[in-house]
C-alpha cells in the first residue's frame, strides 16, 4: 500500500478520532480546578456563621483536593439521571459521596462531610449517623454517571459502583503537552511512554519537536526536504482537526433545524384543533319564528356537526 493511500485510510473515517488528537483545552482543566476549590468555599461559607465549628473542622481531609487528576468529587453535572434531592449533601451541596444516614432526621451526608462537622446541619439536637437504610441505597447505587476524567478524553458511564471500580483501576494519568510552544492537556498511559520520549498531545507537535531537532543538521537539502515533508504532514492534520469540528457544528445545527421543524408543526397543529374547537363550538342564532336556537346556516359548519340547539 503506498504513502498516499495510507494517509487516505487513515483520514477516511469523520466519525474516528486518532488517540494522539485526543487533547483537551487549558481552559477546560481551569474550570475544572475552579470547581475543585469551589468545594473548599462552599464548605466554608456554610459555616462561617459558626466559630466554633470552623475550629474543628479539617478541610484537608481526603474528600477535597487530594488528587491531581480530576477528583472524584460526585457534581451534579457528572449525573446522566435525575437526582432527587434526598442525595445531596447539606453541606458540601453535591450528591453524597459515600453516603451515612443522621439517626435523628434520617437526611443524607457525604461520610467525609459528616465526619468534618460535630453538629448535624439539619438543627437536630445529637447528631450521631449510621449506614443508610437498604432500600434509599438500591435507589443511589442504581444512579448513573460519567467518568471524573470525561474533559480529558474518557467516554466512561454507568452506575455509581461501576464508575467508582472504574475511576479506582484507571490506567491515564492527566498532563500537559511537553512542546514548550503547546498548552494543551492530555490523557495517556504511563506504560505507553518510552523513557527519554517527550509526552506530546498530537502529531502536530510531534513534527515541531522533529524540526526543531533538523534545524541543527549540517545537510540543508534534506532538512528543507523533511520540512516540506512535515509542513504537509501538519497541513492535513489540522484540515482533519478542523473537519472534524465543523462536522459536529454541523450536525448541532441540522439537530436544531429538524426541532424548529418539530415545534412549528406542533404549532400548526395546535392552532388548527383550536379553530376546529372554536368552530364545533358555535354558538347559533336565536329564530324568532320558532323562538328557538338553532344553526347559523353556514354549511362549513354543518359539516362538522352543527344542530339545532333547542
């Protein structure tokens, strides 16, 4: 198979994303971080009204901040299902992560939230909490969501055991591109790296490492030989990266499209049933020979069932 029809297969699938395109923004990983820290505020300005219980509170427990990686911290966001708001921590305002049970209210908490507080934040008088109760854990066991690592790549979803078994066995690490020139973030296998091998987030910035490095040679006709080589080489892959994000603007917008569709139609349906209502809704015409009500004579309305009203 020659060159040209290698790089066609290998461009010939819009659906099919390589792994070294697989990158995400900084700002992402930004927001991301902000979220993360939001949990230490939140925790903060629940209890700022109470200094004695700041005193004892150890916010640098393991349920904030402890990892690198996206933190299994369980946001509403990350839910695929409706969450009732039985499972949302009073405290820490996401559903409950390791969730215990007050004895006094039977209202839900994180473990790690319960943990941090002497007072049940539900005004009970003790506060002492226990396992929950059977049945509200079949209920939150059987809520889905996705994977922590989802911005960084990892289409992962299930139930909250899967995902836990999941996040717990999983083999990425998150870090950022090692071309001074590059920003982006990326999701590899540590195993897959060679020592010595820079961890780079695509092909793109393979090829700037490649020239970099050919610059210095003393042949100048093969340099200018494999930079025009790798000038194409990019050149495809960024038309391939900008395909592929026009294609998902484009099918956002035919989605749009067919759902105005959708709604004018239901429209026009609407406003023909509610003309159909106002015309079998007739309200006749008093005869004053007969003294009686009776129809208008329209023969549209007739048809549709008009009659004498006396």
């Amino acid at each position: 198979m020659s060159e040209k029809d290698l790089e066609n297969d290998e461009f010939q699938d819009d659906g099919f994303v390589p792994e070294h395109l697989r990158y995400i923004d900084e700002k992402e990983a930004l927001e991301h971080k902000k979220q993360n820290l939001g949990y230490e505020e939140t925790l903060e300005n629940t209890l700022e009204n109470d200094p004695e219980l700041l005193n004892q509170i150890n916010i640098s427990s393991s349920c904030v901040d402890n990892q690198t990686n996206f933190p299994p911290i369980f946001y509403r966001s990350r839910f695929t299902c409706k969450v009732a708001e039985h499972f949302i921590c009073k405290i820490c305002s996401n559903v409950v992560k390791n969730p215990v049970e007050c004895i006094s209210c039977e209202n839900l908490l994180c473990k790690e939230c319960a943990s941090a507080t002497p007072k049940c934040p539900f005004g009970c008088d003790t506060f002492k909490h226990k396992s929950i109760a059977k049945f509200a854990a079949n209920m939150y066991f059987a809520l889905t969501l996705e994977c922590k690592n989802k911005p960084f790549g990892c289409s992962y979803s299930g139930n909250i055991k899967n995902v836990i078994s999941h996040e717990d066995n999983y083999q990425f690490v998150v870090t950022q591109c090692e071309n001074s020139l590059c920003d982006r973030f990326i999701l590899k296998k540590d195993k897959t790296r060679e020592p010595g091998t820079p961890l780079l987030c695509s092909e793109i910035c393979e090829n700037l490492i490649k020239f970099s490095l050919m610059i210095d040679e003393e042949n100048k006709f093969d340099t200018l030989q494999n930079f025009m080589a790798l000038t194409e080489r990019c050149k495809k892959l960024i038309e391939y990266e900008v395909k592929a994000q026009m294609q998902s603007k484009y099918k956002k917008i035919e989605e749009s499209k067919r759902e105005t569709e959708s709604l004018r139609k239901r429209k026009e349906k609407v406003e023909k049933d509610l003309n159909s209502w106002q015309n079998a809704q007739h309200p006749g015409k008093w005869n004053i020979r007969t003294n009686k009500w009776t129809c208008c004579g329209s023969q549209e309305i007739i048809m549709i069932g008009c009659k004498q009203l006396a």
